[in-house]
C-alpha cells in the first residue's frame, strides 16, 4: 500500500470485503445457470423449472444490488428462459 492514511486502510479492506463478496455472487449465478442447462440436456423439464426459478431469483438480487449489470441479467434470464420452453410441456 503506497499511502499510510487510515481512511485509505479502510477503504482498501471495505474494497476487498466487497470483491470477495461480488466474486461468491457471480459464482453462484454461474453454478445456477449450469444446472439449468444440465436439467435441460436431461430432458427433465420438472427440474429444468425449479433450477431456472432458482437462477432468476440469484440473478435478479444480484442486478438490484449493481453486480450484474440490469441487460445482462436480462440477457442471462432470457436465454436460459428459451433453453428451458424448447423441452415441451
């Protein structure tokens, strides 16, 4: 750290505390959209619903809060959205 003031201590960690916390979202949401695709590949729409249900509830939380941004949740939403009303009914 090239400066020895406490404010700019602090907002280094604050930074850090906010990356680890943003980096564990993302990853999250990654985890989600991979049993989507999973499920869908199975053919199991049952499935396929609930983890698509899942991933929209991380991915929306995760727009509201700026760590994705509002289109590319939406992006994410719709595609993942196509993949799972290609099974049927």
């Amino acid at each position: 750290m090239a400066t020895k003031s406490s404010s700019a201590e602090k907002r280094q960690k604050q930074n850090e505390k906010r990356r680890v916390q943003n980096k564990m979202v993302k990853s999250s949401i990654r985890t989600a959209a991979k049993k989507v695709v999973v499920a869908s590949q199975g053919k199991d729409k049952a499935a396929a619903d609930a983890a698509l249900l899942d991933m929209v509830k991380k991915i929306d939380t995760a727009a509201r809060k700026g760590i994705v941004k509002k289109n590319a949740a939406a992006r994410k939403k719709s595609r993942m959205q196509l993949l799972v009303n290609r099974l049927g009914v």
